[in-house]
C-alpha cells in the first residue's frame, strides 16, 4: 500500500474519530446541562415547597400563638375587676337594705352598677367555698378519685359547730360527690375532704386558693380555711366575691355544681342509698320570684361574726348579673329579699311586676322598685335556725 493512500485512509479514520468523540463530548455536555437544570429545578421546587412549608408553620404557630393569647384574654376576662359604671348608684343611705355590704355587677360587661360599702373588708363565711370549689375542680386529675374520713376530723367540726354533709367516719367518698357536699348543705366534711384528695391537707389547699386569689388580682381576699369558719386574717369584699363568683361560673363544672338544687351521692356501706343533699340557697328560693330575672346559682353563709352572706348570680334580658349581699343582720331571709330588691332594681329585664314570696309577703312592689316595703322581722318564712359557717 502506498504512503499516499495510506495517509488517505489514516487521515479519514481519524476524522471520523475526531467527530465521534465530539458527538460524545456533546451528549455529555448535554446530559450534564439536563442534570444540572433538573437539579437546579428540584432544588428550586424543593425551596418552593419548604417555603411554602413554613408559610404553613409560620401560620400554624401564628394561629396557636393567637388562639393562647385569646385564652389568657379570656382568662383575664374571668378575672376582671368590674370597672364603676358612670351610671353607678351608691346605696349607702338606703335604708331599706338591710345588708351593710352590697356589691351589683353586671357581669356581661364587667361593671360595678351600684354597692354599699363594697370595698370594705367582710368575712365571707362560707361563700369561701365557691373558691374551694374552684381550686379544688381545677387540680383534680379525677373526679373519681376518693377519701376516706376518720373520726378525729369529723369530731373537730362537730365541735367548731360547722355546716356538714353527713357524711360519716370510715366512709370513703368520691372527689364528684364532696364537691357537691361541700357546696349544696355548704358541708366543711365536704371541703376537708376535698382538700386532702387535691393537696394533701386542708393547709394545702388553703395555700392554692391564696396563690389563686394573685392570680386572679384580688387585691384584698385572704383565706384561713377551706370552710369559711371564722379567722380575724379570713376575709374579702363584696366586690371581690363578685369577682370570685363570676370566675367561678365561667367553669362548666363549677356552674354545675353552684347551679343544682338537689343531689344524691353514690351508694356506700355507710349511706346504702346515698345522701339527698338540697342546696341552702335554693332551699329558700326558687329562683324566679324576681319577673323578669332567673336566679341560676348562689352560696350562702352565716357565722357570729359575719352575720349573714350569700352570692347569687342570675340572668336577665340580654345580661348576667351578681349580687354580694354581706353583713347582713337578723334573719338569713334578709340577704335573700336585699337580692331580690337589687334584682328587681337593676336587671335590665324586670318586668316591674314587684316580687311576692311564697307565703304572700310583697316585697317589692308591682311598679316603681326604689319604693320597696321594709321587711318585717316576723316574716313567716324565718323559722330554720342559723348555722356556723352555712
């Protein structure tokens, strides 16, 4: 072969290698660019999606932060110091008030519309159970859970003169029915019991209601004891009270409870049919004699010192309402017909019917409610004798 030819041929063989590594070079160039943009283009997507991701996070953590800020606004709500209405009336000089101290609140807008003395020190007696009840309903893991009484505590509030439940030594109760001895027949079995199922002892409780009093801002409420029997350092306001019951009935289990007009505990060896307990307040009333008002809840008490007390909470037209009636002289239906005048006064939807007991007594008359009857001393619906700490 000659040189010539094989040139030829050398110089063709090489050429067409030449353009075959160049295709190959080409294709790599253009796998490598697909690769690339395709990386390029998930890395960008995946970046969509992880911002996207955490628009969802950020709106997810945005709602929660918003929905624990509501809570505590509402929490604050429950706790809120009723501010004085510009219409406020001061019922110092009424005299047909038998009460020394009165708080009205209207509880919908968190307002003070009228008082006597409401900022005075009282002792509340045993409508301290309604922060027992509180503390105690919100610590409880389990309204299951039970207590056995022993004789030695029982005998301490025989001998203290105390309200009681009835229940008995050696008895073991479930956490649901002492809380509904403790406020019904206003029983201090029932609060020492359900003191020591939730801290221990009553010292315990007594300690988380007075944390509780800080955290709701009560300014001038200090507690002794579960039961509300007297101590000169156990005492609140008849504003503070409001505040106490108005808190109170925003729980669903607390509204219960302070709402029943009767209840019958659980079967045990000691009551086989359980004991019928019958509210002190709806013992007296039936919550309608006011027109217009509906008294859902309440709790009354009564010691030496304290005389006669009782929070009540009603509704009327479009609005809720409180009334504290404390220090209140001579028979217990006294607090009980000072609330039904300060229903039938300030509830924006009495009806100006007047309020007739159920023995026919008129204490309120039909029309104007400030021209209200005194109450007379010989009403024939004081006949139950007083109780310590009721």
């Amino acid at each position: 072969m000659s040189n010539r030819n094989y040139d030829r041929r050398y110089s063709s063989t090489r050429s067409r290698k030449s353009r075959r590594r160049k295709k190959k070079l080409a294709a790599i160039r253009n796998f490598t660019v697909i690769a690339v943009v395709t990386v390029v283009g998930l890395f960008v997507l995946m970046s969509c999606n992880g911002k996207d991701d955490n628009k969802k996070n950020t709106k997810k953590v945005t709602e929660t932060t918003s929905e624990q800020v509501t809570e505590t606004t509402e929490e604050e709500k429950k706790a809120k110091r009723p501010e004085v209405s510009e219409n406020y009336q001061d019922l110092s000089m009424d005299a047909s008030l038998v009460s020394n101290n009165v708080a009205v609140i209207d509880a919908t807008n968190h307002k003070l519309i009228a008082g006597k003395n409401p900022d005075a020190r009282i002792y509340p007696a045993s409508m301290t159970k309604v922060m027992t009840l509180i503390v105690a309903v919100e610590n409880l893991q389990d309204l299951n859970q039970t207590y056995t009484f022993n004789a030695q505590e029982l005998d301490d509030l025989f001998r203290q003169q105390a309200s009681v439940a009835g229940f008995l030594a050696d008895e073991t109760v479930n956490a649901k029915d002492l809380l509904y001895g403790l406020v019904l027949p206003s029983g201090a079995d029932g609060a020492i019991g359900i003191a020591k199922v939730v801290a221990g002892s009553e010292q315990g409780l007594v300690d988380l209601m007075n944390k509780k009093c800080e955290e709701m801002g009560l300014k001038d409420t200090h507690f002794m004891n579960t039961s509300g029997l007297h101590d000169p350092n156990h005492y609140t306001t008849a504003v503070e009270m409001g505040m106490i019951m108005d808190y109170a009935m925003q729980n669903e289990t607390c509204a219960e409870i302070l709402s029943a007009v009767d209840y019958t505990t659980a079967p045990t060896p000691q009551h086989p049919e359980g004991i019928k307990l019958y509210g002190t307040m709806f013992k007296r009333i039936y919550g309608n004699e006011v027109p217009g008002v509906q008294i859902k809840a309440g709790k009354t008490g009564y010691t030496i010192e304290a005389s006669h007390t009782l929070a009540s909470y009603a509704t009327s037209g479009s609005k809720n309402y409180i009334a504290v009636t404390a220090a209140t002289t001579g028979s217990y239906w006294n607090s009980i017909y000072d609330d039904f005048k300060l229903y039938s006064r300030f509830c924006e939807g009495y009806t100006g019917e007047g309020v007739t007991l159920r023995s026919g007594e008129v204490i309120v008359p039909k029309g104007d409610p400030s021209q209200i009857a005194q109450i007379a001393e010989t009403s024939p619906e004081t006949t139950d004798e007083n109780v310590a700490a009721q």
